[in-house]
C-alpha cells in the first residue's frame, strides 16, 4: 500500500516558484538608519551583537510561514497527489461503454452508471457512448480528466446500438491488462448482437465486465412507437406496455383523440398530415416521458423554382422536371445573365462557350446556398466550367452500362440503363454515386454552402430520357439540391446526425448553439435558415423500459487478478488547506489593523 504518490511529475517544477519567494525574504531592504551623536554609543552598545547576527534573519514570522504552506500547497497540487487505501479496484487502462441512450432516463439508472463508472476509473481511460451511432468521446484521459468529464455527461433521447460499441471496444483494448466495462440497462434497439461483440472481445483474451443499472421495479408505460409521414396523410403508432388494457388519450395539435389499447398491443391513428408543424402528445404521466411526445414538420412552402440555362432546349428534361408538379420552371438561353435567387440552376446545351459573367454569377449562387446540375453534352470536354466541375473530363468513350456505386436517395430505384458514348473522368472531387467503366457518371461536390451535381450521361447516347424512372430521377435531384428532400428530411430519428456544409446558428429544443452538424439529442424542434426540423424517438424496443436483460450480462467473469491499490487523489484537500491558511492570514492581517 503506497501512503503518497504522484500521477504527474513534472507538477514538481511549480515547487520553483518558492525559490524567489523565500530570495525575497532574506534581501528585504534594510531599515536606513539615522546617526544620532548622543544615542550612538548607547545602541551601539546594547545592540551590536544582535545587528551582526546572521540568525536574526531567521526570527519567527508568521505571515512568512502562511505563505510559504500556501505557496507548497498550490505547487503540490499540480502533481496530482494521492494517496493508496487499499481496495483492488484501479488498473493501468479502462475502456468504458458507457450507455446514454433514451431509456437511461429512466428513475436513477444514469446516476448508477456514472457511480460505477466513478469507482473503476483506471490511470488512463477511454470512454465509448452508447447511442444510434457509438462514438468515443475520449481516449487515454487521465484518472481527474476521467472525473471532469463525467461530471458533465448527460443521456440523450437516442437509441441503444450496444453490439456495435462493444465492437468498437475492441478497437481500444491495449493487451491483456486491458478492461472493458459495459455500463448500461442492456436494452438492445439495434447493431450486432452482444453475445458477437463480446466473442471479438474474449478473441484477445478480454472478458468485459458487464453492469446493468436496471432494477426489479415495474414501470407503467404509453408511447408513441413509430410515425409514418406520407404527404396526404400520416399515422401515429401508440402501444400499451402496461398489463391491463388502457384507454390512451392523446392530441393532435390542439385536437383531444383517444384510443382504447390492449396489453402490450399496437393501435394506429391517422391523420391528414397539415402544412407547418405539428405536435402529438400523449396526456397523463407515466415513468417515460421521452416517448409521450412527437412532432411533424411540414415545409409551407414546398415549391422549387428552376433555372434552366441553354440554346437548345431539351423536351425531355423540362417534362422530366414539371412532372412532379412543384417546380417552377425559367428557360433562358447562355448569352443571358440569368437572374439571381433561383432554387436550382441546370446548365445544358451550350452553342459555343460558357461566358465568364455566367460563369461568376452561377459560381456566387452555388457558394450562397443554390444548388447547380452540370448536365453533359457531346461538346462538354472542350468548354471550360471553371471551378465548377467536380471533376475533369477526357476523351469520349464507347458504349458501356451504367452502375450504380452508391445507394442514396438519388440513386434509389433508378435504372441508368447503358450509353452509347460517355466521357472519360479524372480527379474526381465529391462523391461519385454512378459509374461507367469506372468513369463517373454522376457526382455530388459541395460548394460552399451549396452543392453541384455532374449529370454525365449525354441525352442522344441513352434511352433513359424515354424510361418510367427518368423523371422520377429529376424529382429527386431537384428536392436534394433545394433543400426540400422528401419528408423524412424533415423528420428524424433522435440520436442521428445531420452534417452541414458551413457553420450555421442553429435553434434547438435546449438552446442556441453554432454548428457544422447538428446531432439530434434530445426530442423537440430544431431550427436554421428558416427550416423547421424534428426529432421524435419513436422506437418500440427503446420504450420498452423493462425488457429483460441480455443473457450475456449474467455470465461476466470476474476481473484479472493483476491491480493495483485504490487512489484516493488529494488535490481537493491541497486546495482546502490553501484556502484555509489564506482565510487565517486575512484574519490576522485583520487583528493587525493592515486591512
């Protein structure tokens, strides 16, 4: 058992700053004396002892002595002392998965996690949160960092994704000295199954100590377990999780409904789905409140206007892009300066070359937020796009089919089908979401706060234009480069994450933050650049608050035999006893008359 230790040692070279301050005692100026004929003899005679004593200098001085334990007790407190009172806990690394998702909220299942947590912190910590998309927040912190920064985490409204950050773990697990500590209510919503995660772990010899922070306690229960948000109508799923049938009331907006559920079963209610926002709660109080309240947020004005640039206008593309019914369409031949504040721009069809005026105000208008489609042509690798294009183009190629290397929402049910002639790409920027021969087809840049879209599929060397998905494809591109999407961009699941091109001052549901993303923590409405966006949690398994633990959380094993003496640190007690003898100097400073 070690009485006294340090944890960091070159705290010790603040001990330096007593050397000036003990110099400074000893070389205090000398009182000026005054020679005076007929008392010169007197004091040199009583006196002349004491006068060439160097001891004097040592003569007892209170206000010296507090000052100088005030000054050893600051420097002392930067090497991070401690002191060993037995207990077998502390290890040299920790690797904490830690759970913050929406159920933790639950009674005092969160205060029980950070306890524990507390009390197995090691000499160097890394800390995993558990949440829709595990991510660690810190890695090798000391044992005080440790401490600060439990003190500031918080459980969110997300989902519990514990495989898949038990998976991470493994990541982090420095030999076999290593301990992991799985620190939740083991109420799985999604990811790999524990019981893998936990074989990956036990592959290096680590056998991670399981903790669950739920009791025996019978909760009650009513929530809202899923949302499905179509343009005419949406429903609202509401489950019963108690062990006797319950009528369950509820609004829509300012409207009472009420529905009559069964133990443990689904009910639907549907609505036609209104402009603006809408909020459902669930009246009454039970022991989750995360789940009793939704909104929906439905853009007002849900209307793109397009800018088609060109000197041959295309009847394929302006029927592809009025077809969905919310477009409003301006054509406008190249040697016209377009207007400015259009939604989206497309620039096709060019007789001979692209000004640099046109080009200057498309540029200004995709860095301000507005969406561009550079749409390919048989002439397009001899004119010059500036800085526009995401990527370079070669030589025209022959015939190919086009593929699709990314599943997004542009690319979704689409079938490109094969080109007769496609350019050869370089240098691709941004990402590249179809290919032919390896050569992109269709890329996504950001641009500032806006994107550009390279369409490379030349409309004379294809037959897409004249199939069922051509259009559906120009809907989709117009909604992403808008800023419309479809509903769902509107409406998210708590614990995603949506990434920004730029900074943007955004309004959440606890305050004003600044951000290039913006991570959906908490259930309410956020707000930025005059969008509405919601986040509901929604999630059958993370409202079931008394699900029965995993299996897995009863077989841990017991930890290693290999620890060490429990650190209890003394940097608060430094820091009392400092404050103690300042407080005491100011108190005879006082008696003195000095202040």
């Amino acid at each position: 058992m070690v009485l006294f230790g340090w944890e960091n040692p070159f705290g010790w070279l603040a001990l330096l700053s007593l050397i000036p301050f003990i110099l400074l005692y000893f070389v205090r100026p000398k009182p000026v004396e005054l020679e005076v004929p007929s008392l010169m003899f007197f004091m040199r005679s009583q006196h002349i002892d004491k006068e060439r004593s160097f001891l004097k200098r040592f003569r007892f001085d209170l206000f010296f002595l507090l000052q100088l334990l005030i000054l050893l007790f600051l420097s002392l407190y930067f090497i991070d002392p401690f002191t060993s009172v037995g207990g077998n806990v502390l290890v040299d690394h920790a690797v904490f998965v830690l759970d913050v998702s929406a159920s933790m909220q639950v009674d005092d299942r969160f205060a029980k996690a950070l306890d524990y947590t507390q009390d197995h912190l090691a000499r160097s910590n890394t800390f995993i949160l558990i949440s829709n998309l595990p991510r660690v927040i810190a890695e090798d912190i000391s044992h005080r960092d440790a401490e600060h920064l439990l003190s500031q985490l918080q459980p969110t409204a997300g989902r519990s994704n514990i495989g898949d950050a038990l998976m991470l773990a493994n990541q982090y697990v420095k030999g076999k000295d290593s301990y992991v500590y799985v620190i939740s209510d083991f109420i799985p919503t999604e990811g790999v199954s524990i019981e893998a995660a936990k074989n990956a772990l036990q592959g290096k010899n680590i056998v991670p100590e399981f903790y669950s922070v739920k009791d025996k306690k019978q909760h009650t229960n009513r929530g809202i377990v899923d949302l499905r948000i179509e343009d005419d109508s949406t429903t609202v799923y509401l489950k019963n999780y108690n062990t006797q049938e319950e009528t369950v009331e509820f609004t829509v907006n300012d409207e009472k409904k009420s529905l009559t559920i069964k133990p443990y079963f689904v009910e639907p209610y549907s609505f036609k789905t209104p402009l603006g926002l809408t909020e459902i709660r669930i009246l009454g109080k039970d022991d989750f409140s995360l789940d009793d309240l939704a909104y929906v947020s439905v853009p007002e004005q849900n209307r793109a206007s397009v800018l088609l640039i060109t000197d041959k206008e295309s009847k394929y593309l302006k029927a592809a892009l009025q077809s969905s019914g919310k477009v409003d369409i301006t054509v406008t031949p190249t040697t016209q300066l377009p207007e400015k504040n259009f939604d989206v721009y497309i620039l096709h069809e060019v007789n001979e070359k692209i000004s640099k005026s046109l080009l200057a105000t498309l540029t200004e208008e995709v860095q301000n937020g507005k969406g561009l489609v550079i749409h390919a042509e048989s002439s397009s690798n001899a004119l010059d796009y500036g800085s526009l294009l995401p990527l370079e183009l070669g030589t025209y190629e022959s015939e190919a089919v086009v593929e699709i290397t990314e599943l997004t929402k542009l690319t979704q049910d689409i079938s490109f089908g094969d080109v007769s002639h496609h350019f050869s790409t370089t240098n691709e920027q941004g990402i590249t979401l179809a290919t032919t021969q390896n050569d992109s087809i269709l890329t996504v840049q950001a641009l500032g706060g806006g994107k550009v879209i390279y369409y490379g599929i030349v409309e004379e060397e294809t037959t897409f234009p004249l199939q069922p998905s051509y259009p559906i494809f120009w809907t989709n591109v117009i909604k992403y480069l808008s800023g419309q999407g479809d509903l769902s961009a509107f409406n998210l699941d708590s614990g995603t994450t949506l990434p920004l091109p730029v900074k943007k001052s955004i309004k959440t549901p606890s305050g004003q933050i600044t951000a290039n993303a913006i991570l959906f923590d908490e259930i309410g409405v956020y707000s930025y650049d005059n969008k509405l966006l919601t986040s509901v949690l929604a999630d059958e398994h993370e409202s079931n608050i008394d699900a029965i633990s995993v299996a897995a959380t009863d077989i841990s094993a017991p930890l290693n035999d290999v620890s060490e003496d429990k650190k209890y640190s003394l940097e608060k007690l430094l820091l009392l006893m400092a404050g103690a003898l300042l407080l005491l100097e100011l108190f005879f400073m006082k008696l003195r008359g000095e202040i």
